[in-house]
C-alpha cells in the first residue's frame, strides 16, 4: 500500500534525478518484503518488519539504500559498503546502476532475518 508521507518525501526532498531510482527501490521492497510497511523512520523513507529492514537516504549525489542488519548478510555481490557493527548500505548514482538481483538477494535475506 503507498505510503503518503513517502509520497510525499519524495515529490519535496528526493532530487528529480533520483526520483526513478527511489521509485524502483519502493517497488523492488514491495515485491520482496510484501509484509514490511512503508513508513517514515529517521526522517526518511523506510520497511519496517518486525524491526527496521532497510531506508533510504537521498544526497546531492546518490541515493543511499541501507540494510539495518546488512553487516549479517552473505554479500555475493560485493556490493555492500560500510564498516559499523549492524547497517550495511548500498550507494545509487544512476538509476540504470541499480542491480536489481543483487537488491532481491540482499532485500530476501533482510527479509529472512526479520523472521527469525
């Protein structure tokens, strides 16, 4: 279900030329983590679970999409970046850079750690 907080965001904080890649984001969260809400967290769009699943933070630059327990994932496509003891995040310039099936795998095993 849309969110229109996010919606929102979107429209007023995310700049025009990153709009697509957050716009593929919502949808790549709505396809793999059908139970997670939109929401609002931190002052920027996020998936909540059981806990936080992941946010996105836009920049002047880039988009960042960050894992809350990223640093828990298998990272077969050496796309995670981050050094901390929980988040892991992933950083977007172009919206044709978005690995979509690297985003499914990251995306499922947030899912999955969620459920345990």
């Amino acid at each position: 279900m849309p969110n229109e907080a996010v919606d929102e965001f979107v429209r007023t904080k995310v700049l025009p030329e990153h709009q697509s890649i957050v716009g593929t984001l919502r949808e790549l969260m709505k396809e793999n983590a059908p139970g997670a809400e939109e929401v609002i967290s931190r002052g920027s769009p996020a998936w909540q679970g059981k806990k936080l699943l992941a946010i996105i933070s836009p920049s002047k630059t880039h988009i960042t999409f960050a894992f809350a327990r990223g640093a828990e994932f298998d990272d077969a496509f050496g796309l995670l970046e981050g050094s901390g003891k929980t988040t892991r995040h992933v950083k977007i310039k172009k919206a044709d850079a978005v690995n979509a099936e690297a985003l499914r795998n990251y995306i499922g095993q947030a899912v999955r750690l969620d459920e345990e």
